[in-house]
C-alpha cells in the first residue's frame, strides 16, 4: 500500500518537529510489511522557522500563500494524486500520530475513508470543568461520529468523486466527508486511528478544534 500523508502548516515551528518525529516513528513500525509512506508538509505563508524544521528532516514540501487550510489541503493532495499516490492520509502540524497509524489503515481496508479520533495532549492547561464537559461530549468509540482533519484518510479515488477539499478557512474536513455521504460511500469510523493532538486555545483555523476547546472554558 502506497501512502500520502499531507500536513498542511501555517507558522508551526513550535509543534512541527513532534509532528513529523511521531510521523517517523510510525514509518518505522511498519518497514517490515508492504507499506510505502510518503509524506508532504504545505507550508502555508510560514514566516518563522517551520521550513527549517522540514529541510532539516529531509521532508518533501510545497509551499503557498494562501492562508487557507482547505486550499492547502488540497494542494497537498493533488500533488500525490498527480503521482499515482491512491490512499492519502491527512494530520495537522500540532499533532502527533500514533506508532499503529498506518497500520491501521491498511487494517481497515478496503473502505473510501477513515475518520479517526484524536486525544488531548496535555489536560493541564484546562481546568478540571472543561475536561469533563470534553470527555461527557466526545465518543472515543467504534461508530463515533466525529470529523478531524488531523485523522482523515481517504482513498484518492473517493477524493475526486466527491470534488476533494472546498477552499474553507475551517470545516473543509466536515465538508469533504459530507460530500462522501452523500454519494454513498464507504466511511469507517474507528477509535483505531489515533492521534494526540495540542489543547491549545488559540488555533490557525477560526472555528476549528482550539475554538470548541476554547468555547468550553
């Protein structure tokens, strides 16, 4: 199995170096099977060291001005479907995916898309109030029914029918994966795919993850 994997970054240097060492930790968990890992970081007008970070790794990247994650998101996808890439696999930059990551992708095939969960890196920043309200609200369950961009995989076929990423400054995840319902296809929703992801409240997305922790102080 041949794997994408774009990480769409505006202004990251702060998160990304943890982002891609768990992303090279999960390539090596899995060199003994079949599996081929490629992975794309779309520099979105960067303006710190976030590129520095990516060249030290030796890390394939575009870069772009749009300040927009759905257009950057889709760059990063059409780049790999331009080279025959069939399955892409999407994270963001503050978050840190598990060693089983591309495991579990190929575990759960054959589907058109996996939306996969995410857990809170650090509790400590928020009060004891919003980790309960979080966790009474959040499904970490088989058959959940939450959509983050920083676990969503999909096949590149299923991509195209569904007209890929709208250009959204937020949701475009949602979006994407409500355009695959609607045409029917094949979505599992699995507490298999996990990823870590930062309990920061101020986010690069308005209305994305950081704005639903945030309204919950």
């Amino acid at each position: 199995m041949n794997i994408g994997v774009v990480i769409p970054a505006f202004n990251e240097e702060d998160y990304l170096e943890k982002c891609l060492a768990a992303l090279n930790d999960a390539q090596k968990s899995c060199m003994a099977q079949n599996i081929q890992i490629q992975i794309l970081v779309v520099l979105d007008s960067c303006s710190d060291k976030s590129i520095e970070i990516v060249q030290a790794r030796k890390i394939d990247y575009l870069e772009c001005n749009f300040r927009c994650v759905g257009k950057a998101r889709d760059l990063g996808v059409r780049h790999f479907i331009a080279q025959g890439v069939g399955w892409v696999a999407c994270t963001d930059a503050d978050s840190e995916v598990t060693h089983d990551w591309f495991i579990q992708q190929c575990l759960h095939q054959p589907t058109d898309a996996i939306c996969g969960i995410v857990e809170i890196n650090n509790w400590h920043t928020l009060s004891e109030q919003v980790k309960r309200d979080y966790l009474l609200h959040y499904q970490d369950k088989m058959h959940h029914r939450h959509i983050h961009g920083a676990n969503l995989c999909f096949s590149t076929e299923a991509y195209l029918l569904a007209g890929g990423f709208d250009h959204l400054e937020c949701h475009e995840d949602v979006g994407l994966v409500e355009k695959m319902q609607s045409l029917g296809l094949k979505i599992s929703w699995s507490n298999k795919l996990r990823v870590v992801t930062s309990a920061r409240l101020v986010g690069k997305a308005p209305q994305g993850f950081s704005y639903f922790l945030l309204n919950l102080c």
